[in-house]
C-alpha cells in the first residue's frame, strides 16, 4: 500500500558535446544561523552560476530548502536569490529537474508557474545519451521505512496541505522549520540495520539494467560501483565540504567537491 516509489517519470536529455548535466540535493537552506545560510545560499548561487557555464541541464534531487510550502499569496522572505538565478537558467535555456525531499515536499505550483521549473513529486528515470540514470531523494527507500512511508502519505494529501494553507505563514514555516530539525538529524544518525536501504535499492535498480543511481537524503557522500553500474549519493551542503555530481559523455557521472569546482 505504501510503496517506497510514489511515482516514476521517465524522460530524456540530448547532451551536447562538451556539455555535463549536474546534480546536488540536501542544501537545506533556511537551517542554521542567518548568517551561516546566507553564505550557504552565496556559494550555491556561484555553484549555479558555474554549472550554467558547462551544463544543458541542472537535476536538483531534493531538499534544496530546510521547509518549502507554497502558499497562494506569499513566498519564503529569504532565498529570493536562489530563486532568482534558478528563473533566469530557465530563461537562458539550462534545463532544470526538481525533485520533492522529505523537506521540501510543499511544492503545487510556483515552481512552474513563476520559475518555468516542473517539480517531481515522484523518481525519475533519466536518459541522458542511451545512458539511463535512476534519480530519487531517497526517502522511504530503507527496508525499515514503513513508518515515514505512511507519514509522507498523510502529508502530501491534499487535505492535509489544504488545512495547512489556511495556518499563517509565519507560525506555518515556523513550526515546520522546528518539525524538520528533528527530521535531518534522525535522518543522519537513524540506524538503517546491517544494510543500507539506500544501497540496497540501488543495487535493484542496477540489476534492472540501469547506469546509474543518483539518490541524496542520507547527507553521506559516496560513489559505489555495484556490477555492471554505479550507485552515487550525492551528499549535503551542511558542512564546508559539499558535494555535487556530474555527468558528461567522456567520464560518466562522477563525485565532485563543490569548493573544487567553483574555486
């Protein structure tokens, strides 16, 4: 009844010569101090603006804010930056792909409507030049899951999403900015068993004949080669080493250092 996969959207990019298409996920802007997630936004717009000079195509795999909820009057005071690089990407032809988080699960339509950017709320199956790449957040992948699986369930409802609407905007973002702290860090430390669920689900899906798998959500970094394919996780922009992937037809989706790569 609770399947860890909502929902599967398959699409395709053309990549041209010398071209990459760039993935990250868990920025979680709105954690922390003021000061300490305006320099997380800083250096993420520079990471934008770096990838837009390379890539046709920008896959954002969840969690980009701490708490996303749209509202029909207002949006969020902060991050209005974020949001303005994303719009002109879009304008200036970068494709972007956007993936609901267990964070950032509030989106309806502004994102396509103001931004020009469509958001899953689902996976994705990826084909970037025959190569087909599995992307996911994460969430609710683990074996032991059930319980957030149900909780997702009843959040994304739309008349759970209805009476939140009707909470004030800053007692609504406020209580759900105290409700994901608790979140990130079970996510960090909760105990997924000998296994990893996230691996494991990767390995299926390598088994099924995917390239890759490209999933965040557990803020541990790492690429596996597993059989024939390639599991990465992209990792989190919570410490001073983010992480980012990248993929172009000569070296396939590798693991990469934000720092590295913005300089």
């Amino acid at each position: 009844m609770f399947s860890p996969v909502t929902s599967l959207r398959q699409t395709s990019i053309t990549l041209r010569p010398d071209r990459a298409v760039t993935f990250f996920s868990d920025v979680h802007l709105g954690y922390g101090s003021r000061a300490d997630d305006a320099e997380r936004e800083r250096l993420l717009v520079k990471f934008l603006l770096r990838a837009a000079s390379d890539s046709d195509h920008i896959v954002i795999a969840g969690d980009l804010f701490d708490v996303w909820f749209d509202y029909r009057h207002v949006i969020p005071s902060h991050h209005v930056r974020t949001l303005a690089v994303l719009a002109d990407l879009v304008r200036g032809g970068i494709g972007v792909t956007y993936l609901m988080g267990n964070h950032d699960f509030g989106h309806r339509s502004y994102f396509r409507d103001e931004l020009g950017i469509f958001v899953d709320s689902g996976d994705v199956d990826l084909t970037i030049n025959q190569r087909r790449i599995y992307v996911s957040h994460g969430d609710g992948k683990a074996q032991n899951d059930t319980g957030y699986l149900i909780l997702r369930s009843l959040l994304r409802s739309r008349w759970a999403q209805t009476l939140y609407r009707w909470v004030h905007p800053s007692l609504g973002i406020a209580l759900a900015s105290s409700t994901s702290h608790g979140s990130r860090d079970y996510t960090g430390q909760k105990d997924y068993g000998p296994h990893d669920g996230l691996r494991d689900f990767a390995e299926q899906r390598l088994n099924e004949g995917y390239d890759y798998v490209v999933m965040g959500h557990r803020h541990r970094a790492c690429e596996e080669r597993i059989g024939s394919g390639t599991y990465v996780n992209l990792g989190h922009w919570l410490d001073n080493h983010p992480t980012f992937a990248r993929y172009d037809d000569t070296t396939g989706l590798v693991l990469h250092r934000v720092n590295d790569y913005v300089g």
